[in-house]
C-alpha cells in the first residue's frame, strides 16, 4: 500500500527529526565541548531554545497529523513513543548503554507499521522485528560512538563506545547475529520468501565486512562505517518488497 508507505516514510522522517531536536536542546551544552558537534545550530548559538522550541513544536504538530490517518489502535501505539523519544537523549548521562535506549525508540515503526494495516499487532511477527531493529542500531550507533569516545570521557558522557572498547568486534558480531536471527523468525511468522532471505543473506555479508574492516580507533573510518549503515536499509526494504511481491 504506496499510500501507507508515503505517510509511513513522512512520519519516520518528522519523528526522528524531533528526536534529533529534543536531542540537541538537551545536549546543547555538552555539544559545545565536543569538536565534532560544536557546530550544529543550538551549540554554535545559531538559534536560541526558544526558536527551537518552535522548531520541534512544528516537527511534532505535523506528526500527529500522520498520526491521525491511522486507526485508533495506531495512536495510542505511536503516542506511547514520545516518553521514549523525550529521554533517550538523557540516557547517556545515566547508564553506559544509551544505545539500547535509542534503538528502542527509533524502531517503533516496526510495531506500528503492521497495527497500521491490520488494526493491531501480530507479536510473533512484530517483535522479532523490531528485536532485529534494536540490535542493529546498536550496531551502527556504538560505531558513531567510537568517533566522540575521547571526548566523552573528558566530559562525562557514556556509551557502549566506551562500554565494550577493544571487544567491540565482538559485541558487534553477537548484535549482529541476533538481528539476522530475528529477521529469520520474523519472515517464518509471516510466510516470507525467497527474495527476503536473500537480502537478509546479503544484509549478513554487509555487516560481516563492515564490523571486519572497521577501525574503531579512526572516527573517518568510524563514520563512513555508520554510514553505509544506509546500505542495510535498502536491502531490507527490497527484499521485504520482492519478498510480498
């Protein structure tokens, strides 16, 4: 259903960006202190709290509209995100696996997308699926992690960055298992077919070469890494659509 898929991608991109403002309106203090982030609006002093208050407000407003078109079982769901979306940004100043917290907020979408279509959620599908979201993000944002780990020791912040240090590979190999094993239970719940498994294949040799070839120690490396984290989206989302094709 394109039309689905339209209000779904608006969406994502509406409440990820209110989540990147809420995240820098707390943080704008703490961004100061870091090379990397001491630039963006807030901390450079670009805009003011308030002009970002406005900003957010109109991220949120247009959120709900989304929101709205969807049936009741779907707004109460998607209205359950915005404890989430309004604390993880302080979770890095209170446990050292504020990338747990994140992957579980930025992966709501898994449980909504099917409560959208069918009214309400099929946990044997949704869950898995949304377990393999929340492993994955923990993949690619301990990545980004290991680009600030410097100086988040000297200001305080943690991470899994700064949690797992030189096992990362390991950690990284074992969140990646489970993703590709939750990504099987979810296509065996819901009939999957060929074409799924074969992203999912393809998202595994992605990763394998990614977390092999990484060098956590060069943020260069560190960001291109996250970034082709873009790569395991578009396969996924091929394989899920040749898959129901």
């Amino acid at each position: 259903d394109w039309h689905m898929l339209s209000l779904f991608g608006v969406g994502a991109v509406l409440m990820r960006g209110a989540g990147c403002t809420i995240n820098d309106m707390w943080d704008r203090d703490y961004d100061k202190k870091v090379a990397r982030t001491a630039s963006r609006p807030l901390a450079a002093g670009d805009i003011s709290t308030f002009q970002s208050f406005v900003f957010l407000g109109g991220q949120l407003s247009m959120a709900l509209c989304v929101l709205l078109c969807l049936n009741y079982y779907s707004i109460v769901l998607g209205a359950a995100s915005l404890s989430l979306v309004t604390t993880y940004p302080l979770m890095k100043r209170i446990t050292y696996w504020p990338q747990l917290v994140l992957g579980l907020t930025f992966n709501w979408g898994a449980l909504l997308g099917w409560s959208a279509i069918k009214g309400s959620c099929e946990w044997s599908v949704c869950l898995p699926l949304y377990l393999a979201g929340v492993m994955w993000t923990l993949v690619y944002d301990t990545i980004y992690a290991h680009q600030d780990k410097r100086d988040d020791i000297i200001i305080g912040v943690k991470s899994t960055a700064l949690q797992f240090q030189e096992d990362t590979k390991q950690w990284l190999s074992g969140f990646s298992l489970a993703m590709l094993l939750s990504l099987c239970v979810a296509g065996m719940n819901c009939n999957q077919t060929f074409p799924y498994y074969s992203a999912v294949a393809a998202i595994g040799a992605h990763l394998a070469h990614q977390i092999y070839t990484l060098d956590i120690d060069k943020p260069e490396d560190c960001w291109k890494k996250f970034a082709s984290n873009r790569t395991v989206g578009v396969l996924l989302f091929i394989g899920i659509v040749l898959g129901n094709l």
